[in-house]
C-alpha cells in the first residue's frame, strides 16, 4: 500500500465505543464501488447496527509479546439485515487475541442500504477490501500474510464462506490494493448460514438477494457448490438442535469440503440452538472453543508469537 493511500485510510480514524484501538475505513471517500452516493447516518440499536454509514474495520490487536503472527477478519451476522457487533464481533476479537490473533471486526455494508446499485455484491465488496487491507498492512502489524483467516457467524458465515469460495474479484477500484490477495488462508464458521436452496435461512436469502430471486442467483451464493481445490481449510461448528439456520448448511459444506480434498474439521454439537457463543453454551457445546484453539495450532496457524517480544 502506498504511504498516500495508507493516509486516506486512516483519515476517518475513529474510537470504537468498546475498546477497540482504532477503525480504518475500507474505500477512499470518492472510490467507494457500487454506491449511488447517497449519505445515510449509522443507525445502531441494541448494540445491532441497523445501518452502515462507513464500512470498515475495527482493529484489535494481541501485545506485542503475545502476537502469533496469524490475523482474522471477523463477520458479524445479523440475517445481512443488522450487524450484531457486540456478541458476534467485539467478544470473538478478545478470544482470538488470548490466542495472541489479531482481530479485525469488519463493519460490511447490508443490501437492504438504498445507497447500492447491486445489493448482493456489497457485502463481498467490503470482505475483499478488508482482506486486502489486512494483507497490505501485515508487515505493520506483525502479521505473516499467509496466516491470515476468516470468521463469520451465521449469516457472517455466508459471508465468510463466500469470501473463501467465490474467485471473483468485485472490490477492484483501479488503486494499488487490486494487487494483493484476498483469498483467505482459513475460515472459521459458527453456525454458518452457507446455502440459498433447501436449506437457506429464508430471512438471510431474501435480505442478500431480494425477493423472488432467480434459480442462478441461489446457486450462484449456495457456497457449498463453489468449492473447488482451492478453497481453503475451515473449522466448522453447529447445533443439531439449531432451529434458524439448519444444521444442512454446515453438513452440506464439510462434503463439498471432503470431496475436493480440503481436510477441515467439522463440529456438530447436541444443543445450542443458534445461539452458540463464547461462554455459557449448553452440554458439551461449552468446548468449541478450546477445540478451535487446537485446530488452529493443529494447522499451524497460531504456532507460536512472532512479535518483537517473544
């Protein structure tokens, strides 16, 4: 990233009502794709944000010392209606940096804006920046650019799943992020909304891809059937008892997982319903967590820290 383009960035740079170091926005003002211009205020209710003014990234990075090198870029869901930033956002971003992760709690635009052009494409618009952003700026961060993953909890999850399976590149503005990768290195799912067939949670379909969709759009965003070879390593995790989001979603992608050789773990827990969370899960739920932890060091992800302190 240029120093000029690193400026712009950071110019809007704001606190975060809880905790968070700093917020960088995703586009130059001017360059913001798939915007009709219009200037809507951040709307946030119940620690939900209903409507997204400046789309970016909250950043909350592990101390020096602790710092593993390793990145996620975390989704918040909210059914692609509202953001829960809080319980699917800010509370994943200090788990991952116990593990010495640093985090970033993406804030996407929601296709309900009537700002966009083309609703279904600004979610993934603002995943792919922020992995470009992530990316550009490892070496600022201490971060190794090939350990760099994704997290998303339910319809999050879509978007993470999407992020880690569709090749497309819809974030390009012509400056010199277009060079650097967003693809993944690994995705984390927690009760992940992935298909807009059988299986789709009905509210999350209709608020990403409108009403009435056609046939190619529901199997152009059912990411169980745009995995390929490349599509990297997941963690995957769900409730049998989960009553919004099937428990298919998760079943259906681990196959397509297994089909294309992609070894990824897969978690199916008795209870949970859809609100698995950190702490106070019910049963054997309660450990998803600390077998995430062990998966990531299993894969090398979080090996051991990188910082100048270790």
């Amino acid at each position: 990233m240029t120093r000029l383009l690193l400026l712009t960035l950071l110019t809007a740079v704001a606190a975060f009502p809880l905790e968070a170091q700093e917020f960088i926005p995703l586009w130059p003002e001017s360059a913001m794709p798939n915007s009709k211009g219009l200037k809507r205020p951040e709307v946030i209710v119940n620690e939900r944000i209903l409507q997204v003014e400046t789309p970016g990234m909250y950043v909350f990075l592990p101390s020096a010392k602790q710092n593993t090198g390793s990145a996620v870029v975390i989704c918040p869901g909210g059914g692609y209606e509202r953001l829960a930033y809080v319980s699917a956002g800010l509370e994943l971003a200090k788990w991952l940096n116990t593990l010495g992760v640093n985090a970033f709690v993406l804030k996407y635009r929601l296709p309900n804006s009537p700002d966009l052009k083309v609703r279904h494409i600004a979610p993934l618009q603002d995943a792919q920046r922020a992995m470009r952003v992530v990316r550009s700026n490892a070496a600022r961060w201490a971060i190794d650019p090939a350990k760099i993953g994704v997290l998303g909890t339910s319809a999050g999850g879509h978007l993470a799943s999407t992020l880690g399976t569709h090749s497309e590149d819809v974030s390009a503005i012509g400056d010199s992020l277009d060079a650097v990768s967003f693809r993944p290195d690994f995705m984390i799912l927690v009760s992940p909304v992935v298909s807009m067939g059988v299986f789709a949670h009905a509210g999350s379909r209709e608020n990403l891809l409108g009403a009435g969709p056609s046939a190619e759009l529901r199997a152009a965003y059912s990411n169980e059937s745009r995995v390929t070879p490349a599509t990297p390593t997941c963690f995957l995790v769900h409730a049998f008892d989960d009553r919004v989001v099937p428990v298919q979603n998760s079943l259906m992608f681990y196959r397509a997982l297994v089909d294309k050789g992609i070894s990824s773990s897969l978690h199916v827990f008795p209870e949970g319903d859809h609100a698995i969370a950190l702490r106070g899960n019910p049963g054997s739920t309660e450990l998803w967590t600390a077998l995430g932890e062990m998966w990531l060091k299993e894969k090398g992800f979080i090996s051991g820290p990188s910082g100048p302190g270790k």
